[in-house]
C-alpha cells in the first residue's frame, strides 16, 4: 500500500498481462497499478495512453522480485503457449 495524504492506497502489480485488462480495470476503482509484466510487446504499446506511470517489463518468467515494488494486489493470466501436442 502506498500511504499519501493521509489515505493508503492499494496496489497492483501485473504478471502476464497479456493484452493489459488488469491495470486499467483496476485503475477504475482507485487501485494504483505500480507494474505489468508480459511477454508479447504489443500490450505495451498499447497501455501506456491511459496509464502513462505503469512501468512495463518483459518475460515474466524471468522476473527477479526483489527488483520490483511491493503490491498488495497481483492478478496473474496464464501464459499462451498455443494448443498442446
């Protein structure tokens, strides 16, 4: 949570994200989305008009945590590795 001006915030981080419905839907209640990661660069090109602060990384696969904020909030969709076999 982030504490500003006397109110915490909740917070939201992100992990394949694919085509960024977390953020936004999350930003629309009050929640503050600090991270997204994804592996396709095509979402991110997309997400940033409506939440220019978000900040963006790739592969989540290779996500080391300790280099990103704390969130109280991490929705996560499965990764689109196409049909089996």
């Amino acid at each position: 949570m982030i504490e500003a001006e006397g109110k915490a915030t909740i917070t939201l981080g992100s992990l394949f994200d694919g085509i960024g419905g977390f953020p936004p839907a999350a930003a629309r209640p009050g929640i503050q989305p600090l991270w997204a990661r994804r592996i396709p660069d095509f979402p991110i090109q997309v997400t940033p008009p409506p939440l220019p602060d978000i900040a963006h990384g790739g592969d989540p696969t290779t996500l080391d945590g300790g280099y990103l904020p704390p969130v109280c909030i991490v929705p996560a969709g499965g990764p689109a590795t196409g049909p089996p076999g």
